[in-house]
C-alpha cells in the first residue's frame, strides 16, 4: 500500500500532467482553427488544407514551448525556492541543506564510477578536466569513493596506440590518489550505449552509481557530490540527470548559440520538470545512473521493422530514461545551475551534423513507443521526441505552399477562389514568431528583475543588446537547421544513413568552398522561393524573408561565425557574456579558457 505522502505526491504530480495536457491541446487548437479561419474563409480548398496540415504539424511542439516557458517563469517569480516546486523535499535537502550556499556534510557511503566514453578524442583536454574533477574529490577527502573509466570506442589503430599511451601515463600520475581505468573495445557495437553497457557487465557489480561523461564534459567535485547525495537519499531513484549547461567560449558562433541555450532553458527546464516530475529526461551525460536496475532493465532493444537487418539505436539516452521508469525507478532532472559543463560545437557545420545524427536517432523512436510495460508519459515524451524533428519537413513543406500559392493565385483578400485572409495569417504568423522565443523572452524577464543575475550577464543593456543579437542569430539559423533536417529524412528515406559519427570539438576555421559544398542547396531553395513570391505578391516578402533570409545567406553565415577575430571582438566588447565570465568559479579559472583571460590578453 502507498503510503500517504507518496499518494499525495502521485495526486499532486498526476493533476499537474492532466492540465499541462489541458493546456497544450487547447493551445494546438486554437492555433489550428485559427490558420484555418485565415487559410479558408469561403471554403475548403485542397492546396490550403495540404497547408493548413503542414502547420498543425508544428504547433505541438511550439504549444509545449509556450507552456513549459510561462509555466517555468511563474514558479521562478512566485517561488522563493523554485526546486521544491518540482522536486521531493528529501531530495532537495539532499542537494541542498537549508540554502545552495550551505555546505552539505552527508556522508558518502557509496561508490561511484566515472564514466568517460571517448571515440578518437584529444586525451589532452579529457586528461586536463579529470585533473581538476580528482583533485576536487581529493580535496574532499571522498576519492576513495570513487573509480575512473575510460571507455574507449576509437578505432584508429595510430589514434589508439597514443591514446592508450596518454592515459596510461594519466592513470600513473594519480595512481595513489584514485583508481583509473583504461579499456578500450575494437568492436564498438552499439555505438556509446553498447559501450557503457559493457562497462556494466564487467565492472558494475564493484558499484553502486555511475556517472556518466562525455569527451567534452566537465563537472566539479561539488556537482558531483550534489547528485551523489540526493540518490544516496533516495533509493527509488534510478537517473539523476544534472543540468548541463555550456562552456564559455570565446568561438562566435558558439558564444551566440551558448547564450541563447543559457537563456532559453531556465523557464523550460524548470516548466518541464514541474509536470514530468519522475519521469523526467535523460541527456546521456553529466548524470548519475544507479547501476544495478540499469543493467538489469535498460539494455536497448534492436531495431527490427521493415524487413532490415537489425539496427542498434542512435539516440539511446530517452529510451534508456523510459525503460528505467517502466522498471519502476524514478527518473529525475536536477534543474539548478551547479557546475555541470559541456563544449558546444564550434561551427555551424559541426552543429548540423550533431543535429543529423540526433534527427535520425529521435526518428528511431517510432518503432519503440509500442513497447510494452511502457508510462503513459513515457510514450508520449518519445513521441514529443519525434515531432521535434518532423515538425522540420512541415515548415518546409509549408514555405513550399506559399511560394505556390502566391504564385497560381495571389496572397490577396480578393473575392476569387482561394482567397485568404491575410490579416489573420499575417497576425498567426507574428504569434507563431514570438512565441517561438518565448522561452528566452521570459527567462530575460526573469533576469532583468534580479540585480545579482543581470550584472552576472553584463548589465540590463549588455543583455538587451545580445539578446537582441541572438534573436538574429536564431532567426538565420533555424531554417538552415529545418531544411538541413527535411534533406536528411529524404535521404534516410531512400534508405541512407549517417550512423555514429565523431566530432570535431576544437575551434577552426570553416572556407568558403566548404561551406559552399554543405550549403549550395540551402541557398537555391531560398533564392528561387523568395523571388518567385516577390514577382507574384511583393506585400508578403517581408515575411517570408524570415524563413528564406537564413537559407540565403547560411554559406557566409558559416564562414563568418568560424573567424577568430570576430569571436575575440565579442568577447573584448562583453557581447553573448555569459555569468561564468563575469564571476568565473575558481574550478573553471584551471581550465585557462581564452574567454576568460584578461582583456590585454585576449589577441
């Protein structure tokens, strides 16, 4: 029998999805019936409802943005404590004690595995953040606690052999103050899933937790402990994801991205934790696992469908969360600022091809929503998961309309067949454009009424003003993402496939025959839809640059965003500041990072 605290808790957490819910189809709605007011008003035409279809595609994912956004202000606003609003109380004085600035002093008494999965990775940047992650852990006299591991899955023998010899040497150098571990698997199968797994069957019965790290993360001993102590405190806990947020840089493309994303998920991360409670998300790294019911429950199933030769699954972070809930573990999002970094991509290219693997990794889910024992809640977050992506075809798809339309009939508000009301497309589309930012909207809001947080970003004006700048950025940008994401599943389509593919992590420089070579189609598109719309119906050209404007000029966005001086003119005029930079904790200062270095520095 439940006892009564947890009945309250399911009562309470079970009510918050049911309005959510409310909330978001009501919004998809209203937004449907009004495109369909604008779009039909003398009746149902085909080419408008192909349209019309193409929107609603969207509108999910933009009414949970809208949703999780105010959701997330309103408990930042009225909460003096926003994570009790979204998290158990024993958890919170598990992370927290009585204030985040109170030194928590619970004993640790398990033991944890670091996780670090590398593919043909730079074992200079790994060794340097482990270096300061020890010393931390030594320094709180709790490394006894803990066990390094360096999962390898680089299969470059020439990589391998100098990356066998780094660690080795890491591994000597810190032999008496913790234990590392090298392996690395010839056969990587089942990309960095199937590589963690491995690490389970071997050595997870020597412990209890794991912490999962990418190549390019990095979390203090303090972040850690954090995690540590709530899944210590909680033993129905089985994914603890810590909030990863971004390194500064001193890259410009990078900067601008990092700020948009530091700004955007403050509202989102706490308006979605407030209704998916324990069924939170799992992002793959900078979280702690509990291993045992992770062996048990979360190994991946392979993909079968479609009479292809079994495939393993790209993205396996959310079916790994949703797999630990239908064991009946909670899965959990800390959503507190707390030393957890990792390193953006450094250009646009790097970016996109993240994103395409991502993109075909979410499309897989389809074939696992079925999945018995599943929550209700888990099916629809792997759904969401989908529609993040195939909301990218719709837009294209819909810009598509557009063009054609205005070219066989006319963007007018004439009597003819076909016509629209253009009033009421022109004011959708400005609420489809604000509210698309609304999660930066109101978390600068959030900002600007806290006098520590705004001078932490540089000052009202400085945020204004790079917020203003990120606004532009996000608008070039997204439809470059969008039709990057709408070829991509036309190829995947045809039966072509990317799989896991490695990074490039450090800052370089991105030539315009490069771009040119990635970006060509890009840019066709948007210059043969805008004119076509200008030559039929010049009064809607201005909005239609907004989505053709960012594919018009993506190839000199590319180059220019990898130039090294334009990431040090940001950095010397405080533009995309982020509070790292203004007050850089001391854990981050080891890490030398060019942004962070003195003005008179900075060449």
């Amino acid at each position: 029998m439940l006892s009564s605290t947890q009945s309250d808790y399911d009562f309470k957490i079970n009510a918050r999805r049911i309005l959510f819910a409310v909330l978001v189809l009501a919004t998809i709605a209203t937004l449907c019936s009004w495109l369909f007011l604008a779009l039909m008003p003398q009746g149902i035409g085909a080419f408008y409802l192909v349209a019309w279809f193409c929107y609603a595609m969207t509108t999910p994912w933009l009414a949970i943005g809208i949703w999780n956004s105010l959701i997330g202000i309103l408990v930042m606003r009225l909460s003096s404590n926003p994570l009790s609003c979204v998290m158990p109380a024993h958890l919170v004085n598990a992370a927290m004690g009585d204030s985040i600035s109170t030194p928590i002093t619970t004993p640790i008494t398990t033991s944890t595995a670091l996780l670090v999965c590398i593919r043909s990775e730079s074992p200079a940047a790994i060794t340097r953040n482990l270096a300061l992650t020890i010393n931390g852990l030594v320094t709180a006299h709790v490394a006894k606690h803990f066990h390094i591991y360096i999962l390898s899955d680089t299969q470059d023998a020439a990589v391998a052999i100098l990356e066998e010899q780094a660690f080795e040497q890491f591994k000597s150098s810190f032999e008496n103050l913790v234990a590392v571990t090298y392996r690395r698997r010839e056969n990587n199968i089942g990309y960095k899933a199937g590589n963690v797994l491995d690490f389970c069957k071997q050595w997870g019965s020597e412990h209890d937790f794991a912490l999962t790290l990418d190549a390019d993360s990095f979390m203090s001993a303090s972040a850690i402990l954090r995690l540590v102590r709530m899944m210590q405190a909680d033993s129905k806990l089985g994914i603890l994801q810590g909030l990863v947020i971004s390194m500064p840089s001193a890259n410009a493309f990078t900067r601008i991205f990092q700020f948009g994303m530091r700004l955007g998920m403050r509202s989102w991360t706490l308006g979605s934790a407030w209704w998916q409670g324990d069924c939170g998300p799992y992002w793959g790294h900078n979280a702690l696992l509990r291993i045992a019911p992770f062996t048990q429950h979360c190994e991946l199933p392979l993909l079968k469908s479609g009479g292809k030769k079994p495939r393993h699954i790209l993205s396996h972070d959310q079916v790994e969360a949703v797999l630990m809930r239908r064991a009946g573990f909670d899965v959990r999002v800390l959503p507190l600022e707390d030393e957890s970094w990792e390193q953006s991509p450094p250009t646009l290219l790097e970016f996109s091809k993240r994103d395409l693997r991502w993109c075909e990794g979410n499309l897989q889910y389809g074939e696992l929503i079925g999945l018995p024992g599943l929550k209700l809640v888990s099916r629809v977050q792997l759904l969401l998961a989908m529609m993040m992506y195939t909301s990218a075809p719709a837009w294209t798809m819909l810009m598509v309309c557009i063009t054609l339309s205005s070219t066989a009939f006319g963007l007018t508000n004439g009597a003819q067949p076909g016509a629209i009301d253009l009033d009421l497309l022109i004011a959708l589309f400005t609420f489809t454009a604000v509210s698309s930012f609304l999660p930066k909207i109101v978390s600068t809001i959030d900002v600007l009424f806290h006098s520590q947080q705004r001078s932490a970003f540089g000052g009202a004006r400085k945020l204004c003003q790079s917020l203003v700048l990120e606004t532009i950025f996000s608008v070039l940008i997204s439809p470059v993402m969008m039709f990057n994401q709408t070829l991509f599943m036309l190829k995947l389509a045809l039966g072509q496939s990317t799989g896991w593919t490695g990074q490039a992590r450090d800052d370089h420089l991105v030539t315009w025959s490069v771009a040119l070579r990635q970006y060509w189609p890009h840019t066709l598109f948007g210059l043969c839809s805008l004119g076509l719309i200008y030559l039929s119906h010049t009064g809607v050209v201005v909005f239609a640059l907004f989505y053709m404007l960012g594919l018009m000029t993506c190839i000199p966005m590319a180059v220019l965003l990898s130039r090294p001086a334009l990431g040090r003119w940001m950095v010397k005029s405080k533009i995309a500041l982020l509070p790292e930079e203004t007050g850089p904790p001391e854990v981050l200062l080891s890490l030398d990072l060019p942004c962070l270095q003195p003005i008179s520095a900075i060449r």
